[in-house]
C-alpha cells in the first residue's frame, strides 16, 4: 500500500480494563500498529502506553472522553496499557489491528 493511503481498520484483538479511581494495567493483544480505544464509562479516561504492565496512568496523560473512541497508531514495542478514571467505575476496550477509520 502507498504511503499516505487510508486501509478500513482491521482488528486482531481486544482486551477490556476494569477501570476505576485507580490505575489498572492490562497486555494488549495482538501487534498490528493501530490501536483502538473504547471508553465505554460515563467518565473521562486517561491512558498510559507502555513495555510493561507495571505501569501507571496518571491524570496527566492521554484524556479520553466519556463514551468516546480514539484510534492511535502504535509502536511495535507498546504491549501493554494503563487506564484512570476522573470519577467512578467501567470499562475501557483496547482493540490492537491495522488501518485506519475510514
């Protein structure tokens, strides 16, 4: 495919994070280079990307609306991901695949 081009979003795998006040770890799945995030909670998420699932989100990093989906493009060493909520409890779906959304 030629640079630039747009390929409809193919999944390979989704994990889900029980989210909270807390920061909560998950492995992704999958190593295609896009990645899919769900915040299916009625609170803000913040998502952290990382090597390992021993790290932390903080509210500081990447915000994601309530019941909004963000796709992001991805390194080959991001496995895992971790999600805090401003308020209350859900979930976050993290689906890892390639293309785009349109």
């Amino acid at each position: 495919m030629a640079s630039g081009s747009i390929a409809a979003f193919s999944p390979e795998a989704t994990v889900s994070i029980a989210a909270g006040t807390s920061s909560n770890a998950v492995a992704l799945g999958g190593s295609g280079p896009s990645l899919l995030v769900f915040n299916s909670t009625a609170s803000i998420a913040f998502l952290r990307l990382g090597a390992s699932t021993s790290l932390s989100a903080t509210t500081s990093d990447l915000p994601i609306p309530a019941g909004a989906q963000l796709l992001l493009t991805v390194a080959a060493t991001v496995t895992a991901a971790a999600v805090l909520l401003s308020a209350g409890s859900g979930t976050v779906y993290l689906t890892r695949g390639s293309g785009s959304a349109y």
